[in-house]
C-alpha cells in the first residue's frame, strides 16, 4: 500500500470539504503575504527615497507632512520659505550640500519641481534622452512621468496651477515648457516628477514672463531728461532688489557636513527662525510605526485564518477518523503496519496545507500585483507581486507546523487502532 496514494483517495473522497479548508487556509495565507510584500516595499522605497538627505527646512507646520511634500512627493506643502533665509543656510559651517525645491504646478497629475541638477545627481539619475534643463521653462522628465503623460524631447505643454491632477486646475497657456530630456528609471521620486530650474517656478507665480529690459533712450527729449533717467534706473534697481528679496522656494533638503549638525542645526533653525527643521529619518520611522500598527493588526487576522483552517483540518481529520476506523482495522488485518496508517493520515493534513498555502501564495502575489497596476498611489512607489521575501519561507514553515500539530491527533487515531476491539463492534 502506498500511504501517499492513499491520502490523495481520502481526499477526493471528501472533495467539497477539503476544497473548503484549502479555501480558508489560502485566504489567510495570501492575506498575510499581501501585507507583507506592501509593507516591505513600501518601506524599501521611503528608505530609498529619503537616504542621503539629512534634514529638509520649510515652512512652519506639520514635519510629517513637511517630509511627505518635500522628500516624497505626497503630500501638499507646509507653505513656502524666503530665499534669503534659504542662501543663509547654503552658507552655514555645518552644511555640506543644499537642494532648493520649489513647487506649486503639476501636468496631468505629475509634479512640476524646480530645483538644480544636484537634485538628479543625488538620486543617480542618468538621461535616457535629450538634456537636462538648462533655461527658464526647460523641463527634463522622469522615466514614469515621461511614459504617464507621452512626452517626449521636443514636445511641449502646459503647466496647471495646484500639485493634484484634475480639469478645474488653472491652466498657465502663457508660459509654454519644452520638453528638453528624459531621465532613466532610478526606482525613487524622482521617476514622477517633471524638473526644471527654480526661476521658472518665479516666473510663473511671480513675475510674469521674463523680465523686461528697457532700452537706452535715443530720442532728443529722453537726452533732454537724462536726469530723470538716472532716478529710473534707482527706482528699478530697488524693484529688482525688493523682488529678489522676496523670492521664495518650498523646501531646502540639507546633507550634514559633520555628524554634529544632527545635534545643534535642526534646534537652531527651528527656535531661532521662522522656518521648521525636519529629519527624514525621524518622521519616516515614526510614520512607518504608525502603519506597522496597523499592518500588525491584518497580520494578526491572516494568522486568525491560518489557525482557523489548522482547526477546521483538524475536525475534518478527526471525524475522518471516527468514521474510518472500521476501513483502518481491516487495512491493519492485511499486514499495514500502525506507521503506515500514521503516515497517511498526516499526509492528508499536510496535503491540504501544501495546496492551501501555494493557491494563498498565488493569490497574495496576483492581489499585490494588481494593486499595483490598477492603484495610482501604489503604481508611485511601484509595489507590484513578482518579489520574493525571505519572510515568506517563515510563512510555509508556520503554516506547516499548524497542519502537522491538526493531523497530529487523528494520525496518533489512525495508529492506535485496535484490530479486534474494532472489527467485534462492527
């Protein structure tokens, strides 16, 4: 007799149970993989992100929402900082290196972000095509944002006022952009995101197109009025001044020059100034606790399941059991030995475990899959079910070790039978 023969048999022999615990063990299962690879890659992707940017500087507010706006590009702005304040700490003993990020425009849902190249090279960012922005309304695009709006070098568009997507949005028809360059996927931010200089950003919200620059007078009336001319020329320069003073961006991402700064820097700015210090790694670790709490809790309910289907399989075995132990006594009279009987009944347990986890592994890998392709927030931190964690190998042996102890005692059954007790009552 072949005992793994055998438990197939069993098994189709109760067909609509069995898929009912295969069912209810795969559900909790895959609910329990989902989870796990969302969190794991969302996790990856803000550590991703955030690596390398020791503090972010906006304006007063919330810091999480300070880190979301300016470093993942999720959330609205605290507000915006003044530029001086912003070149103050450009020039700051413990400062290595500044990014300025000015936002407040979008195109077809992708962000419009001024800043410098510096912003690109932090994130290793190597064009696919074209040429970084260079000029006012130049504007080199990130490998999705390229792909979600079908631009390509040459083309041009549009800004909308606002950074969410939607038809209501005020149109900037006045202030055309080029498409100059595509950036290579890099796996960060900066694939959604269309980039181009700071002074663009200025031009639009504050002075209009570029600014004007008068001509040197040549007729004989402005050479009678030379006098006047030069008192122009004080008031324009103090219009340029006022205007340069009042300039402003939305965040300035800041890289330590020594590991001191950690300590003093974010307590100066943010008592000392009107502008709040923020440290990505402090705000991501608190936001990513407050979204394991609730992880933990679908988690614990996967696991929920997972018991459920061992005791419902454990039922199942037992009955099984009570109900075979006239075909188990008559198998022992024909020579099977008490292991054999042991063996199979386990085998059944573990059988409708091994299908209940590999179809829960199947659908937790299509469900994140899908989610990915049909969520515009997961398709942003590209969560998608082709991953593999080492968790997962945990999930099997776990998953095992409830279906061997729920077969457990109906095999012990199975291996107890007593030939002539049972076979007298029947």
């Amino acid at each position: 007799m072949n005992a793994f023969a055998l438990a197939l048999a069993y098994l189709r022999a109760r067909a609509l149970n069995t898929a009912l615990n295969v069912l209810l063990l795969s559900l909790g299962i895959a609910t329990i993989s989902v989870l796990l690879l969302v969190s794991h890659q969302l996790g990856e992707r803000m550590l991703r992100d955030g690596r390398g940017i020791d503090l972010v500087v906006g304006a007063k507010g919330s810091p999480v929402q300070l880190i979301l706006s300016a470093v993942y590009q999720v959330d609205f702005p605290t507000g915006n900082i003044p530029l001086a304040e912003a070149e103050r700490l450009r020039a700051h003993p413990m400062v290595r290196e500044t990014i300025p990020l000015a936002l407040g425009d979008s195109f077809q849902g992708q962000r419009i972000v001024g800043t410098e190249h510096a912003y690109a090279a932090h994130y290793g960012a190597s064009l696919a095509e074209g040429r970084l922005w260079q000029a006012p309304f130049e504007a080199t695009l990130g490998a999705r944002a390229a792909a979600t709006t079908g631009l390509r070098v040459g083309d041009r568009f549009f800004g909308a006022h606002g950074l969410a997507g939607g038809d209501h949005l005020h149109v900037h028809e006045e202030h055309p952009y080029e498409v100059v360059g595509v950036l290579a996927p890099t796996g960060t931010v900066i694939d959604r995101l269309i980039l181009t200089p700071v002074e663009t950003v200025w031009a639009v919200h504050e002075h209009g197109d570029a600014p004007h620059v008068d001509e040197p007078p040549v007729d004989a009336v402005a050479m009678h009025e030379d006098e006047h001319e030069h008192e122009h020329e004080h008031e324009h320069e103090h219009e340029d001044d006022h205007a340069a003073d009042a300039r402003q961006i939305t965040a300035l991402l800041i890289k330590y020059a020594t590991p001191l700064a950690a300590v003093s820097l974010p307590r100066e700015i943010n008592d000392g100034t009107a502008m709040q210090a923020a440290s990505p790694a402090m705000e991501t670790a608190r936001l990513l606790s407050l979204v394991g709490m609730g992880l933990d809790t679908l988690r614990a309910f996967g696991w929920l399941l997972v018991a459920s289907a061992a005791l419902s399989i454990f039922i199942a075995l037992y009955n099984a059991m009570r109900e075979r132990r006239h075909d188990l006594a008559i198998m022992r009279s024909l020579g099977a030995r008490p292991a054999m009987l042991f063996a199979e009944v386990m085998l059944e347990g573990l059988l409708m475990v091994a299908a209940g986890v590999a179809l829960g592994l199947l659908l937790g890998h299509g469900t994140t899959a899908l989610i990915g392709a049909w969520l515009s927030e997961a398709r942003e931190i590209g969560l998608g079910g082709g991953l593999w964690l080492a968790q997962e190998y945990g999930l099997i042996a776990g998953a095992l070790l409830f279906g061997a102890l729920a077969s457990l005692l109906p095999a012990l059954l199975a291996y107890r039978t007593d030939i002539a007790t049972t076979l007298a009552r029947r």
